[in-house]
C-alpha cells in the first residue's frame, strides 16, 4: 500500500474530507482539497515534514503512514521482509507452546528488532492473557485494540469461511458499522486465488447484496488472468458463490437463536445489509425472513411473524389488509403517532436507507398486509372499521370555507387540497396529511434514476379541516354573517343564471348536437360564461376574507408547524401573529 493510499484510509476513519485535511496542515483553502487528492492518487509524495504534520493531524503515528501495513498473507510475508531489511537482526525459531489447544505445541515464531513493534507484541500479549485469565473484559480488551490502530468502528459481526470439500476456501467477512446513510460503500471485498490477489470488484462474482460487506475471500479453485465473464461462468465460482449465500445466513440465524439480545442491539446497524440481501437474492431472502426484525416506537423488536401476530386483531381494516402503521421520524410524526397509540394502535419505526423498498417487499409477497405512514390520513381512514361520520356541512359551505382556506396556504413547497371531514370535537381543528402513494414513488425515485417521473413531480399535501371543531364551526359561523351582504347578490344571480340554462336544456332535451338551434347554443355559453365570471367574483371576495383572518391563518401555520413545513418568513409571521392574538 503506498503513501497515498495509506493517508486516504486514516483520513477516512476520522472522518474528514480532502479539502478539511488540507486546510488543518496548512494549505489554501482553494487549493487543499486538490493538494491531498494529489498525495492520494500518489501522483505527488509528500516530504518527511508535511508527513509529521498530516498525522499529527489524523491522529496516527507517522510511521504508519509510509511502512507495510498487512491486508491478506503475502502482506504479512512481504512485511516480514521489509522489516528485517529496515530493521536487522530478525530471529526465527522453533517454539513449544502449549496456551493455545488449537494451536500444535511446536510451531514457529519471530522476533524484530524493532521498539515499536517490540513494545506492542508485550502489551498485547500482556492483554491477551489477562482476557483469557478473565483479569479485563471483552471490551476492555477492545479498547485496547481500538488504541493501537485508531479503528473506533469494530464490525457487527464477523463470518468466517473454511471449505476443503469440494472446493477450497478459507476467508473472513464482517459487517461493518455504518455510522450514515451516505457511508455504504461496495468492493470492500479481496479476492484471491491461493494468496495472489485477483480483484475488489466481486459483483456477479459473489452475490451483489455480499459487495456491500469487508473482507478476504482466497480459494485455489479460483482461476487467475481471466475475464470477468469467465468466473461469473465458472461452475467452482457458482459453488462458491452459493455456499457464502448460505454460510451467511446461516451464520446469521445462529446469532439470532442464540444471542437474541445481542442481535437485537445492532439490529439498526445490519438491516441495511440484510435487507439489501432479501431485495436481490430470492434464496438468501427465504433464508433470512425468519430473522428479519421490526422496531416499534417504543424500542421493542419483533420477526415478521411475531409482529402479524401482534397487531393483526386490531389493524385489521373492513377489507381484511392488515394495517401496518409506520413513522420516518419519531419527532417529526409525533402527533399522528400518539393519535395512533390512542387509538390502541402500534406504530413501526422505518427510517432506513432501503425501508421503503423492503416495504414493497413485503408487500408483494403479502397481499393481505398494507403499511401506511402515520401521516399519510386522518386515523379513522388509516384502519377504517366501517364507515366513517360524513361532514353535515353542505357542499355550497365546504366550497365557500375551501376559497377562506386556500387563501392562506403556502404557494411554494407543494401543491395543497382541502378537505372537510367530520373528526370529533376533541381531535385537532386542522391536520396535513400527505398521499402514501405519491409520497413513497417520490422516496424510490431518489434511489432509482428510472423513476424520475415521480421525482420531479410537486410534493402533494392534503389539509384536513376537522368540521367538528368549535374553532372551525366558529370560523363558518364568522364567515356567513361577515360576508352574506356581499355573497347573497351574486349567489342569487348565479342561480338565475343556471335556471335559464336549465330551460335551454329542457327545450333540446333528446335532440342531437347538430340539432340544437344555434341560438340556444349561444345563449347557453352566455349564461355559462356570466356564471363562470360571478364564480370568480365571490371566489376573489371570499379569498380576500379569508387572507384577513388571523384565525385561519393561525391554524393552518400549526398544521404546518406540526408537519416541519413553516419555515422562514412563514415561521416569523406566525410567531408576531402568536404574540398578537396572546394580548
């Protein structure tokens, strides 16, 4: 591994981009992120002086940054030998030891003469037997480890291979802990062939969900120099292929039976790797299904069965779905979750990277179970038992409060409906919800370039206005006597206007279009027009009503607020008009 490489990964453990590492030793920041790049890419070597500086920055000790480093045998071997070169005086010789029973009593060791090395075999060997002895913890242990090589992330798990029959391999896998959305990264996986290295790019080697985990695969029966095309076709790679699939699930599930506990915990680390697996690969997904979990908002997990188990009583809806309740954000959601669990509900957590098409995964295979985000409708329609109380507002009274409401709602950030429904006195005067549908095509859009249809499509809202309220049922009151003065003289001519097209429909009733005298025809489109035109005119004095009333606009900005979608100028608004309607 040269200079260049070795600076990029401790850089990477810590974090930190190029153009961060260059300003913290020194550079301009126009140019720092293309000076590390430069050292990176090992186009350019730093001198000895910057080296200092660089890991003192990155926290290592320097000499890490330019001596071997092991990654897989001949890396050890290769290390053996530039250090005997750099260091003379290396012993080899024959030991007897009998510490370990899985070692033979004699075998070989090595020494160095090399302080720093030297000084790390006595300490590590100093912990090691204090772990066996039971003098120090596992974790203690650990932080040990983590000391020495500046490697705070262990991996969740690890998953070694040994195969003699009928094909060779050894190797080790491991899930590493994934601290961001943004952190998954693919070809972390070696492959060789009898300890000479082949690639890092396995896909359609081993299975695609695999490419996601570290790791050293090595296998004799793996042929060397030959196209991609070659192994993907070749009957040893196929084995070997299908036999990681399965020592990985099978791995995992012995985890799951024996150490429930212990999985549950990192859990929320390897779903990403487990799901990802089930997406792809059919065999691995009838493998894993059994130990798949979900996590509600109170922290407790469940498998797939359990959780049917768990909820399908009481979400069940009147056609049978099983009604799966979920939330993206916990803080955000924290309304509709409550009016869910005050409905005796539960509600799952799912805000991985690919929860939304494991959702559809379920889905699929399940026809009778449905998830719903606990924002995407009103609670009563979420798991609908039967039919729900209609609004007793007439149709003219919704379209009037419609044009009071429109007048207030955001322009910007989404297209927004109005709707009326009949809630209860006790639920909220005005709530958002957003379409599950358009909502979730969006979400895979961003992941699925082919979907990009949805992805440029507006965000869709729906305000909820709860007719049952007092607040809202005064706001009606207000509107009708406010405005009657002004609407009723346009109401009535709108009337006589649709009574004489009425007439016009009488006397051409059963006549074909090019029957209809052209007069009539004529005097249709003006009364069309004049009720079209008057439409507009109480639309206008309505919107204007409604963009003075500070109550509507009151609660509209809460309805927002609550959604995490008042922000800016919007937000300042509705603080001083908080502070005015408090005096």
């Amino acid at each position: 591994m040269a200079v260049g490489d070795r600076i990029k990964r401790a850089r990477n453990l810590r974090g930190m981009t190029q153009k961060e590492l260059g300003i913290a030793i020194g550079f301009e920041e126009k140019s720092a992120d293309i000076r590390i790049a430069q050292y990176e890419s090992n186009t350019r070597t730093p001198k000895e002086e910057l080296l200092h500086k660089i890991a003192e920055v990155l926290n290592v000790n320097y000499r890490s940054l330019y001596e071997p480093t092991l990654y897989a045998a001949e890396d050890v071997m290769y290390t053996l030998f530039e250090l005997d070169e750099h260091y003379p005086g290396t012993r080899l010789y024959e030991v007897t030891d009998t510490t370990d029973p899985d070692l033979p009593e004699k075998h070989m060791a090595v020494s160095f003469r090399y302080r720093l090395l030297d000084e790390f075999l006595k300490e590590w060997q100093l912990h090691k037997k204090q772990l066996r002895e039971g003098e120090i913890t596992k974790e203690e242990y650990l932080d040990f480890y983590r000391k020495v090589f500046q490697d705070y992330k262990e991996p969740l798990f690890w998953i070694h291979l040994n195969m003699d029959y009928p094909f060779n391999l050894t190797g080790i896998l491991y899930f590493p802990k994934i601290s961001n959305k943004f952190e998954i990264q693919k070809n972390k996986i070696q492959l060789y062939s009898n300890q000479v290295y082949v690639t890092d790019s396995v896909e359609g080697i081993v299975p695609e969900y695999l490419t996601l985990l570290h790791g050293v695969i090595d296998s004799p029966d793996i042929p060397l120099n030959v196209s991609r095309s070659y192994l993907q076709s070749d009957r040893n790679v196929k084995k070997i292929s299908n036999h990681i699939t399965k020592k990985v699930a099978d791995s995992l599930t012995d985890i799951f039976k024996n150490n429930r506990e212990e999985y549950e915990k990192k859990w929320d680390d390897l779903k990403v790797f487990i799901q990802y697996g089930m997406l792809t690969d059919e065999k691995f997904a009838e493998r894993a299904n059994p130990i798949v979990l979900l996590k509600d908002t109170d922290g407790k997990y469940f498998t797939l069965e359990e959780y049917e188990n768990l909820v399908k009583v009481n979400q069940t809806d009147k056609d049978n779905h099983i009604v799966y309740l979920y939330a993206t954000d916990v803080q955000e959601q924290y309304t509709y979750i409550q009016a869910a669990k005050d409905k005796g509900y539960d509600v799952l957590v799912m805000d991985g990277q690919l929860d939304t098409h494991f959702i559809n995964h379920i889905e699929q295979k399940n026809a009778d179970h449905k998830f719903l985000r606990v924002d995407s409708d009103v609670i009563d329609k979420l798991i609908p038992k039967n039919e729900t109380k209609e609004t007793d507002w007439s149709e003219a009274e919704q379209e009037e409060m419609k044009d009071v409401f429109n007048a207030q709602l955001p322009k910007e950030g989404g297209m927004y409906v109005v709707n009326f429904e009949a809630l209860g006195e006790t639920a909220d005067p005005v709530l958002i919800t957003r379409s599950e549908f358009m909502r979730r095509m969006k979400e895979m859009a961003a992941m699925n370039p082919g979907m990009g249809f949805y992805g440029a499509m507006d965000d869709q809202f729906t305000l909820v206005v709860n007719t049952d309220h007092k607040l809202v049922k005064n706001i009606l009151a207000d509107e009708q006597k406010e405005m009657a003065a002004k609407l009723e003289p346009i109401d009535f001519e709108i009337k006589e206007n649709e009574g004489k097209k009425t007439e016009i429909d009488e006397l051409n009733k059963g006549k074909k279009e090019d029957e209809i005298p052209q007069v009539d025809k004529d005097r249709k489109k003006e009364y069309d027009d004049k009720i079209n035109g008057l439409r507009k005119q109480k639309q206008e004095l309505l919107q204007e009503y409604g963009k003075g009333n500070q109550v509507v606009g009151q609660l509209i900005d809460l309805a927002l607020l609550a959604n995490g979608l008042l922000k800016g100028e919007a937000l300042n608004k509705f603080v001083k008009r908080s502070v005015e309607l408090i005096k």
